[in-house]
C-alpha cells in the first residue's frame, strides 16, 4: 500500500487540483471533481491522502 499526501493547489470552475512533490522531479498531480469533494464533505484546503492498492484482478 502507497499513501500520498497532497495539498490543494488551486482550482478550477469544476475541479480541484491537488499536488505533492517537486515540479520536474516528482511531482504529482490529482484533479478531482468540486462535487465529489464536496459531496464526501472533505474541506480541500486542508489536503487529502490518497491510498493506492494493487487492484484485485
């Protein structure tokens, strides 16, 4: 399991855009729709984690 810290960048009309890392190195860079965000009542400002897994199949 890989879990990513990531801070809210800016956003869009639609999309939040969440970042880690340092541009050109390793940077990574999440868009994620407003609604979902908004809907699972995470407040963007204060970051997200993001788990990654090996799928099932």
């Amino acid at each position: 399991m890989l879990k990513l810290d990531m801070t809210l960048k800016n956003e869009t009309k639609t999309c939040y855009r969440f970042e880690r890392g340092e541009r050109g190195k390793d940077q990574m860079t999440l868009y994620l729709k407003k609604s979902d965000v908004d809907d699972a009542g995470i407040d963007p400002r204060k970051g997200i984690t993001v788990t990654v897994e090996e799928g099932a199949k």
